[in-house]
C-alpha cells in the first residue's frame, strides 16, 4: 500500500492543454477597412451631403476606375499624370536625399565646417518651402526641373539633420578602442560611426519619402503642363470632387509604395539589428 501511495505520488501530473488565441475578427485591417468606407459611404448618402463637398465612396471608385482604365499615354488618365509625378519625386528624392546624406558625411569628420554651416543651414530650414516654390518655378519653367528643385530642398534638410544627428550619436567607447587598435579614421568611419548612423539615417529617409510626395503635388499646384497635381486642379475646376479623391488614393499609393520599398531596403541593410530594442547590444 505504502509503495503504492509513492508510486501515486510520483507519477507526473497531467499536462494543462495549451490556450488558444482568440483572434478578434474586428482587429483585422480588412474589416476595419470595409467598415470605415461603408460607414463613409452611408454617413454620406444617410445626411444627403452634397457630392462637391464630400464625395460617396463609390463616387471616388468610379473615377478611380475610370482613370486607370485609360491608356499609359491618355492626356485625361491616371498612368500618363502619375508617371510624371513619380518620376519627379524619385528625381528629387534620390538627389536631395543624396546631398543632403553627402554633406553629413562630410560635416561629421569636420567639427568646424559644421559650426560655420549651422546657422545657415537653421536659416534655410527656416524657410516655408511652400513660398519659394513660385520662385523656383520661375526660375527653372513650367518643365521637371522645377519640381525636382523643390522636392530636394523639401528632402535634403531631413537626411543632412538626422545624418549628422546619427554620427554624433556613436558610443566614445567603440571610438576608443579602435584608435587603441591604431584604426585610421576612415577605418573608424567605416566600423564605427556609419553603422550607428544608419537608423537614423533610414529615419531622414523615411520623412523625405513622405515630403517628397508633398512636394512634388506643391510644385504642380504652382505650375506644371502635367502631373497628378495639375489633374486635381482640373478636376476641381470641374467640381469633380470625386475625381480629385482619386487622385489623392493614388499618390497615397505611391507614398506607401515608396514607403515599403524603403523599409524593405533598412530590414536588408539593418538585418544585423534587432526588432526589440530591449534587446540591442553594441558590438565592435
């Protein structure tokens, strides 16, 4: 009996069957989404608001349709407008992103260059872009040009301020030790204060993604032969206010395009980063 009881005793308790996660179906971007515009669509058609005011949902569908049923080249369709606005805003991305991430590089291994360009480098950044982009246009024409100069000076401020933000951000300590390794400052660079300027960088990137776009509909609205920008002011000027929602749906798309292809190219050149930030460690 006693052998018994011990062997009772002994014996592994019996597994707790795992929990199951309920997923709520209503957390899903996809509902919530379909809910937003159904409800848009009914508040819309249910208090009689007026279609130049605030567009039906299906209103903005139909034109939406409509345009990107058109051919690449039609002077009334979403490819042959949305294809000029893209081309600015990778132009001006790359090249305002470009200088701007060029001169940090080179006021982060020159202190006394950076306290000469900072007060005006704070002056021009100053500056509401929006009331240079009638000069700009004047200056450069009607043309790409233009729109691509606004777009770097929209994009350039954000890459040169997070950039020298992120080599000023590097540890001293990894410095030391590899000036104690006898590293020549390229090599310092290299190892060191690039890599931990690199969020940041991407972190520029991303917000000049977003001005990009805004500058580039800015530099239409001023003055363009084509564009997304000038098809919403013809649109507007037709009281199409479906039409002009249109176009805002497309250049949020090229937005969140151009968003994703961004972070897609951090997660490659930042593989060596952690997600969880409680569990970032620095390694030289």
């Amino acid at each position: 009996m006693t052998t018994a009881l011990l062997s009772s005793e002994a014996a592994p308790l019996p597994a707790k069957p795992p929990r199951v996660r309920r997923i709520n179906p209503l957390a899903s971007p996809r509902v919530q989404s379909i809910t937003l515009l159904g409800s848009w669509e009914g508040a819309v058609r249910l208090f009689k608001v007026p279609r130049h005011l605030v567009p039906p949902v299906s209103d903005i569908a139909i034109a939406l349709w409509r345009g990107l049923a058109t051919g690449p080249f039609a002077k009334d369709g979403f490819w042959y407008h949305g294809g000029i606005t893209l081309a600015e805003i990778l132009l001006g991305f790359f090249v305002g992103g470009g200088i701007g991430l060029a001169i940090g590089i080179v006021v982060s291994q020159m202190p006394r260059l950076e306290r000469l360009l900072e007060p005006y480098v704070a002056a021009l950044q100053s500056v509401p872009k929006v009331a240079v982009a009638p000069i700009i246009v004047v200056w450069l024409g009607f043309g790409i040009s233009s729109k691509v100069m606004i777009i770097c000076l929209l994009t350039f401020f954000p890459v040169l301020v997070t950039s020298i933000a992120g080599f000023k951000a590097v540890d001293p300590d990894r410095i030391d030790l590899l000036r104690s390794l006898s590293a020549t400052p390229w090599q310092i660079f290299r190892k060191a204060k690039f890599p931990s300027a690199l969020p940041y960088i991407f972190a520029g990137l991303n917000m000049a993604a977003a001005f990009s776009v805004v500058g580039a509909v800015v530099g239409e609205f001023v003055g363009a032969q084509a564009g997304l920008g000038v098809l919403i002011l013809q649109m507007e000027a037709q009281a199409d206010s479906g039409g002009s929602f249109a176009v805002c749906v497309v250049l949020s798309v090229i937005g969140i395009a151009l968003t994703g292809a961004l972070r897609r190219v951090q997660q490659r050149v930042l593989h060596w980063m952690p997600a969880d930030a409680s569990q970032r460690t620095v390694n030289v």
